[in-house]
C-alpha cells in the first residue's frame, strides 16, 4: 500500500508540473502560442516577451506553486518520508520541463516534450522544504537577472542556491540531507534544459535582460545617433 502511495504521489507531481501555465495564459491574453515565440519555453521569462510582464510575473508564480504543493502533497501522504518530499517537487520540475501535455514530433519523426526551465517550479519545491528559503532565493535570483544580465543565470542560480542553503541547513540545523539531494539533482534538471543557453552564453549570443540589456540598447542608440 505504501508503495502505491508514494507512486501515486510521483504520478500526481508529475501531472501537476506538466499543467502549462504560459501557454494557457499567453493564449488566454494575445491568443498567441507561446511555444512559437523566441525560446519556446512556456516558463515566466518566455511569457513575459509574449504577453507582458504581469503574464510573466503570473505565469512564474503558478510555476512555483506548482513545486510548493508538491512537496505539500507529499507531506500530507507520507509526513515523515523526506525522500517522497525531495522527490515530488523533483517531479514537478520533469513534468514542467516535459510535459505530457505537450507532446510532439519533430522534423526527424521523434516525440519531443515541450515546457520550460523550471527555475520557478525549483523555487517552489524549496518553498515547500523550508519556507524562510523564499526570503533568499527569490531575491539572489533578482539580483543575477538583473544585474548579471542573463534569464538562464539567474534561473541556474535558484538551483544552485537551494543546494547551498539546503547543505548549510544539513549541517548546522540537524536538517535532512535528503533536502540536499534536491538542491543538487534540481540544479542538473535545470543545467540539462538549458543546455541551448549555456552553448549561447559560451559563444557570446545569449539573449541580454535587465542591465546589460539596458546598456546594449544605450550603446547601439549612441552608436546610431554619433
């Protein structure tokens, strides 16, 4: 029985991140679909190019949800198994990442499954692990994003911060390590589906957001006007 549960649990979190928030949002504001718009991705960062910044900002937030009530259900199922804690929200980033909704052929006649990065739906998990981590995250997340210039560092960063605070937590709090394990399998989730950014940021041509986008159009409009 127990083992239909925890299933159940994965099932359900998988599911649950697969729901494509961006497209359904984009589509219901512009009628657009946002999986033909710049990236492709149906994360807050595509749906805000899309449709504005507030069904970016929307999007992003049922993203994170979607990773919170994860780690919620798994609580509610199986309160003292950390592993089905860890595992739930891990879920919701594969189903938000490849989604069974989305599903697809290629040029080449292979399936492909469509959805974003999952740098909400990995803020949302450790929302659920351990609630004060919102208060550093999001915020470090911000920062990168807005000062370092990049979408796709800033959503590496949430992975990579949770890993941090979950280890330190661990160490110093009596934590569970399992919390760990989340951090670290989440940040190569994210590394996996942003593979396409990493060659871009690699050879130079990855899309500017924030600051240094500001100052790149500052640079080419004096450039225009001297």
């Amino acid at each position: 029985m127990e083992i239909l549960l925890f299933l159940g649990v994965i099932i359900v979190s998988y599911l649950l991140g697969s729901i494509p928030f961006g497209l359904i949002f984009v589509k219901w504001k512009t009628g657009q679909d946002v999986r033909k718009i710049q990236s492709g991705r149906t994360g807050g960062t595509n749906a805000a190019r899309a449709a504005g910044r507030l069904v970016g900002l929307a999007t992003a937030a049922a993203d994170l949800l979607k990773g919170a009530t994860g780690v919620w259900l798994a609580s509610i199922v199986m309160p003292d198994n950390h592993w089905l804690k860890v595992l739930a929200p891990l879920a919701v980033i594969v189903g938000h990442n490849y989604s069974i909704f989305l599903v697809e052929r290629d040029q080449n006649g292979r399936i492909r499954f469509r959805g974003g990065a999952g740098g909400a739906s990995c803020a949302g998990g450790a929302l659920g692990l351990w609630a004060p981590s919102f208060l550093i995250i999001l915020p470090v997340g911000a920062l990168v994003f807005y000062l370092i210039g990049y979408a796709s560092v800033a959503t590496m960063s949430i992975a990579i911060g949770s890993t941090i605070i979950f280890a330190i937590l661990a160490i110093f709090a009596d934590y569970p390590w399992q919390y760990v394990f989340y951090g670290l399998i989440a940040a190569l989730l994210l590394l996996w589906a942003l593979r396409p950014n990493i060659r871009r940021l690699m050879n130079g041509t990855e899309r500017p957001v924030g600051l240094r986008a500001r100052r790149l159009k500052s640079t080419q409009n004096t450039r225009s006007t001297g």
